[in-house]
C-alpha cells in the first residue's frame, strides 16, 4: 500500500513540476490569454495585451516606486519588505503585505486570490521560475497586463482607456501614479478624481516617481 501511494505522490510531483516549467517557458513567449481571476469576476473582464514597448515608462516607474523599490535588486522576493511587514502587523492595525511584483505577477497568471499558506507556497515555487525564465522585463510586462486595474478591468491598456481615454502608452507621471495607487484594491480605490488618503498616496507615488527615474531602478526593465 504505502509503495503505491510513494508512487503515486512521486507522479504527482513530476506531474505538477512538468506542467509547471511547460507553462512558464510558454508564458514567457505567449500573451497569458486568462487567469484566475479574470475567470472569477462576475464583472466580465475587459483587457487588452499590450506589449511594455506601448506602455510608458511613467507606468513601470510608479508601480515600482509604489509596489516594489528593489524590483531590480531581489531575486523574486524582498526579505526586508518581509520582515518590515511582518513586524508592523504584529504590531495591530492596517494588515499589509510584503510581496514583490514578482510575486504578484505568479499569483495573477497562476494562482487564485485569498491567503493561505498553501497558495503562498505554490507562489513562491513559481516566482523563482519566472525570475530564473522569464527575467525582469518580462515580469514587468505581464504584471501590467493582467494586474486588475478596475471593476472588471485589466491591465495598462484597459485601465488607461477607462480612466484617462487615451493609450497606456502615453500617461503623465500624475496619470501613472493614480493608477498605481488603486493596484492593491482598483474596485474600492479611485483613479479618477481620488479624495483623502487616497489622493495623498497618488501625489507620494507621483513624486517618488523621479526618485525612480533619478536612481535608475527601473533599470533591469530596459535593459
């Protein structure tokens, strides 16, 4: 019995790392057509697949100054973000996360959303092999184009026509920074006309913006 059931968890496991690889060597040459996510929308899913040569770099610069300073630097995951977030939600209040773009962009094309240390897990596995396959640019091409940018909105492209009604390849640094802001939670967080915390949030991404063009942490991207 337990040969049996060793022999059918190591089928398993090939299995699962088989079709793992076959998917992000894919990935890394074909738009993700789906996900998850978009699946599980009751809003529908309007996107649009625009290569990062179309989508500015005011976009990229905001999203890592908002989401991930050390994009260029880690390896897939920031263990200083970790640990801070770590620490501040022992501390009580605002829950916050630690998780790089990297990791975001495994969890959109192939996870589910929610928590848990088993979805977590399997996120980690596939972040080292986007990081190892795909590399930086390519990371930050997709996580524009299927990060959710609104109610049953995805993407740069989707997301800068809704909002701005113009191409995601043309975005102020103001632009940028209001759709930035709205990534983590784009159905409760205007684009648009953002008041409070919000709008503060936005002007902070605005000015880190430079902070980003200045010091080159956008570099890996354009390499």
């Amino acid at each position: 019995m337990i040969p049996m059931l060793l022999r059918f968890l190591a089928k398993a496991i090939a299995g699962f790392v088989g079709l793992t690889l076959v998917l992000v060597v894919l990935f890394k040459f074909v738009p993700v057509p789906i996900t998850a996510t978009m699946l599980m929308d009751g809003n529908g899913a309007t996107r649009d697949w625009e290569s990062l040569d179309n989508i500015d770099r005011n976009l990229v610069r905001a999203v890592v100054a908002a989401e991930d300073s050390r994009f260029c630097e880690h390896s897939g995951f920031d263990a200083e973000a970790i640990e801070q977030a770590w620490r501040e939600n022992m501390e009580g209040g605002r829950i916050r996360g630690g998780s790089t773009i990297s990791q975001q962009t495994a969890k959109n094309v192939f996870l589910w959303q929610g928590g848990g240390y088993v979805r977590k897990g399997i996120e980690a596995w596939f972040t080292f092999w986007i990081e190892l396959i795909w590399g930086k640019r390519r990371i930050m091409e997709v996580y524009l184009n299927v990060a959710e940018t609104g109610i049953g909105t995805y993407g740069a492209e989707a997301g800068a026509q809704r909002y701005f009604n113009h191409s995601a390849a043309r975005l102020t640094p103001r632009e940028a920074a209001r759709m930035a802001a709205a990534f983590p939670s784009p159905k409760k967080r205007a684009v648009t006309n953002p008041g409070g915390w919000l709008a503060r949030h936005g002007r902070r991404i605005e000015r880190r913006i430079g902070i980003v063009r200045r010091d080159g942490l956008d570099a890996c991207v354009y390499k």
